[in-house]
C-alpha cells in the first residue's frame, strides 16, 4: 500500500495497516520455538516481623517461582536461607553486580516484605540492615538490560522516584511513604503475573502491565468488599519521569490522560515484558523481538502526538512502521 492510497476513513485506513502489519504474526506458532535468552527474576524477601506476615509473604514467594519454572526463567531467592559469613543486604548488592551484563532478557528485582518512611529516607526492611532508595538506585546504576523493579512493600513509593530511569519499569505498592499499613498488594500480583485471566488484551499471555491493572483493581475490590477506607494505591512507571500512574488512570490497557509534557505515557514498556511468552513470542529470536518493540513504542509515540502532523503525514508515517513490524513476523514465520 503506497501513502497516496492513503485518503478516506482514517479508521478503516488503520484498521487495514493494523491488519497488514499484523497478521503474519498469527501464523507464527506453527513455527519452531527459539532458543530465548533467560529472564532472571530475583525475589528479594525481607524481614516478616510476625509470623503471620512471613507465612503471608513465603506464599507469595511460592507464587513467584511457580512463575519462572513456568516461564523459564531463572529464579533466585534472597532472604530465605542463613548464611553466618553474608548479610541480605551484601547477597543483593553482589546478584546486582553480577546481573549486570548487557544482554536483551530481562532482569526482574521483586521486593516482599515491610517497608518504612521517615519523611525523608525510604527502605526496605531486610534481615539485618536495610536498604534504601538511594543505595537500591546505585546498585542499579550499571545495568543496562531491560530491568523491572517491583516493590510490593509499605510506603514504597519513594522509591519509584529514585529509580525511575529510561528504559526501566518500576512499581510500587504505595502512591506515598506516608502508606504505611501492611500492603496486599505484592500477593494479588504474583497470583496475577502468568494468571490467563489477567490476560486483558487476549494475546495469550500476560504482561506485567496486565499483571500490575489486575492486582490493582483486586486491591480495590478486597477493601470494597471488607468495607475498609483503602490504604495502599499500586504506581507504575515506564517512562522515566518519576512521577508514575495509578491503575484508575487505564481503560483497559490503555491510558486515558495525558503525560505532562507530551512525555511517552506510563504503560507500553511494561506492556512489552512478559515471565511466561506465548508460542507466536517464543517462534520469534530475541533480536527481532527487541527491534519489534522499538517500533511498537515509536508507534504509540505517533500515535500519542498525531496532532503534530497533517493526516498525510501520520498516516504516512504510521504505515512505515508497520509495514517494518509486519517483515519482522515474515522473517519469525519462515523456516528457520
């Protein structure tokens, strides 16, 4: 389809180059799965203080690895087990360091446990001595791959500003330090994380986008229904502003408002990061999977700021990109 055939109902026309561009991907499972690069998921659990939290939280670390046994991924648990010549805190630290090698799978860092606020300092209880905002953002520092970093701790929300980076997604269980009761939300997520009902847009997978809108609203209907004054609001950032978004804020997958600043809106990057990969994601190599995902942004990004251009030349614009995502599930779908 050349651009000069581009006049008429602009909904038909997008609807015909969505088709277009996506439509070999349909046929991708009937190719041979590709060897994948491994996602690392590091559970990070912190001191219970009770027993009643701690059986809380070793149920939702249960969740998490059932997760990566599923979806292939290598899990690594911190906080469990005993180690008189190490601390919590050094195990971490060090698993940062070694993660840090440049690679296009995915890093995971999943907090569980209690967090505190002093109006100043944010932190992670671990076993020994904590971890704040601050040392977590400079261990962060030197990784380059595609990282998540989940905190489904009280008053986490500090540290979504200290770790907002480009290229990084962050969640919080909390909108503010000052949300200090225990947080339910970090178990509505590992229940949702490779949960099929939490699959919103029907792709046969589960990303942590989804994940992240399911536990949120199963938060609000826990509160609704035990007729409590809700105490925890779940934040996500993808787009490195530090700000974040709440789940109220998406119908469906979608944001509703707008990112100050004409900024790239909170949600596709996390919408691109799944633990457990449909069969047309994993008949894909992992380089085509990441350029796929570049031209996915730059076409939200388009999309988001259509009004800077005439009609020609969005849809112009629009039908390049998606022409190159639709040779990119040619290239998936031929014989390898």
């Amino acid at each position: 389809m050349g651009s000069s055939s581009l006049g008429g109902d602009a909904v038909n026309v997008v609807t015909m180059l969505l088709i277009g561009a996506f439509a070999a991907g349909a046929t991708a499972s009937s190719s041979p799965q590709i060897q994948q690069q491994e996602q690392t998921v590091i559970v990070v659990v912190g001191a219970g203080g009770t027993t009643e939290y701690a059986e809380q939280f070793a149920k939702w670390v249960a969740l998490w690895q059932q997760a990566c046994e599923e979806g292939g991924a290598r899990y690594v648990a911190i906080g469990l087990d005993s180690d008189p010549n190490t601390t919590d805190r050094e195990n971490l630290q060090k698993m940062l360091t070694d993660e840090a090698e440049q690679t296009t799978a995915a890093l995971w860092l999943v907090l569980i446990g209690h967090g505190t606020f002093d109006g100043r300092t944010a932190r992670f209880n671990l076993r020994g001595s904590d971890v704040s905002a601050d040392e977590l953002a400079q261990w962060l520092m030197p990784i380059v791959r595609p990282t998540a970093v989940i905190n489904t701790a009280s008053s986490s929300a500090p540290f979504l500003k200290k770790l907002s980076a480009p290229g990084r997604v962050v969640i919080t269980a909390t909108k503010s330090g000052f949300e200090q009761n225990y947080a339910r939300f970090g178990g509505y997520l590992a229940g949702a994380i490779i949960d099929l009902q939490a699959d919103l847009d029907k792709d046969g997978q589960v990303s942590l986008l989804e994940a992240f809108l399911t536990a949120s609203h199963r938060v609000d209907e826990f509160y609704s229904a035990a007729g409590r004054l809700t105490t925890e609001h779940a934040l996500l950032d993808d787009n490195g502003d530090s700000l974040g978004t709440p789940a109220d804020w998406f119908r469906g997958i979608r944001p509703i408002k707008k990112a100050a600043d004409d900024t790239l809106l909170d949600s596709y990057r996390a919408h691109q990061l799944h633990l457990h990969y449909s069969d047309n994601e994993t008949s894909m190599p992992p380089e085509l999977r990441a350029r796929r995902d570049r031209l996915e942004i730059e076409v939200l990004k388009l999309r988001d700021n259509k009004q800077m251009f005439s009609e020609e030349e969005y849809f112009s614009k629009l039908e390049a990109l998606l022409l190159e995502i639709a040779h990119i599930y040619k290239q998936t779908d031929e014989p390898q």
